[in-house]
C-alpha cells in the first residue's frame, strides 16, 4: 500500500513556465500627449493561491476542508533504508513546490457494505469530479485524457491530469469494496523540471 501510495502522490510532469511582457506607451511630437494605461502584472500563482483554490473547490464539491499541505513526503526521522533516506531528503528539497490533498474514506467490511458497493457508485468518487470541475472553473485545463482503470474484482483506480500557470495537479482515486482514497498532488513544473534522471526514478520507484 505504502509504495502504491508513494506512486499515485509523487508521478510528476515537468513543463515550461508561462512568460509574460509588457508594453509602454509614447508620446508624439506636435501632438497632445497620449494617455498610455500600464500593462497589468499578472496576479502571483504560488503556493498559497494552488492551496485556496484546491481547498475551496473541495468545499464546493461537499468534502470535508483542512486536508490540505504545503510540501508532502516521509521525514528523515522514519527513513530506514539509504534509499528511504535519499527520498526522504529529495521530498525535504522538493517541499517548497508542493502542495498536496488527500481525503480517505472507509466502511467495516460486512454483507451490507459489500452489498451497497454493488448497488451504489462511490460516493467519494463523484465528490473527486466535481472538485475537479470546480477547478476547471477555476481556470485549470485538462491535460490528456482521463484514465480509469479496473483493480482486481473489487474496484478502480482513477488518474486524471490537470494544468494552470506553471503548477501541474495529478488528481487520483482508488475505489475498493471497503476502502477509498482520493488524492491530489500538485507539483511546480519549473522546479520538479530541475530534476536529475536518478532523482526522478527515484520518486518513481
């Protein structure tokens, strides 16, 4: 579980940052001077405005808020392995760019909650959509085409991938008989688009 988690949070896509210019008025010879309007800045994209936005989309789509964090990934502390603990120290690194969201849900595994799996589509799932058109609102643009997948007899696992102003989110889904976890992962593409082969693979692993 640990390693499929580890995978769904940390599949990252490096892209180019958006660049922006500006223009300046001028005045003719002879002629009354020309009122030039200053070309707007473009409004900062960071952190805090990738947290608002995740978190307020969740509350539109009725999941539960303050499941937000800015940066993600195991502590040193807890590292066993050196492979635990160079993962450990890249997440450290990487943190700045991050900005992650995960809401788990469960039900006892009995007749009735198997039986309400088999009748009923999940419900946590249906939130994940409209948190993610909610976003979309938000100026967020589909990146390829959503993916659903079966897992075994008992549930799914469902990627989709979005895009806005430098920052890419990789929204996730696993559906099971008694368990469900969505999750999002959003990643600044300049400085995950930094990385080395081998610090990439390793995320991957």
């Amino acid at each position: 579980m640990r390693t499929t988690r580890t995978k769904a949070r940390w599949l990252v896509t490096a892209a180019a940052g958006a660049a922006f210019s500006a223009g300046c008025g001028s005045t003719a010879p002879s002629t009354p001077a020309a009122v030039s309007s200053p070309t707007a800045s473009p409004a900062p994209f960071g952190r805090q405005e990738v947290q608002a936005e995740l978190e307020a989309a969740a509350v539109a789509a009725g999941i539960p808020e303050g499941l937000t964090e800015l940066g993600s990934g195991p502590s040193l502390e807890s590292a066993e392995t050196e492979k635990e603990r160079k993962l450990a120290a890249l997440m450290a690194r990487l943190s700045p760019c991050t900005v992650s969201w995960t809401h788990d849900g469960a039900d006892a595994a009995s007749p009735e909650s198997e039986a309400k799996y088999e009748s009923e589509p999940d419900q946590s799932r249906k939130q994940l959509d409209v948190l993610l058109s909610n976003l979309a609102a938000r100026g967020w643009k589909k990146s390829g085409a959503a993916k659903e997948v079966p897992v075994g007899d008992r549930g799914t696992y469902f990627m989709a991938t979005y895009k806005k102003q430098g920052w890419t989110l990789n929204a996730r889904h696993s559906t099971l008989s008694t368990w469900n976890q969505s999750t999002a992962m959003v990643t600044e593409d300049a400085c995950f688009g930094r990385l080395t082969d081998e610090e990439a693979a390793l995320l991957e692993d």
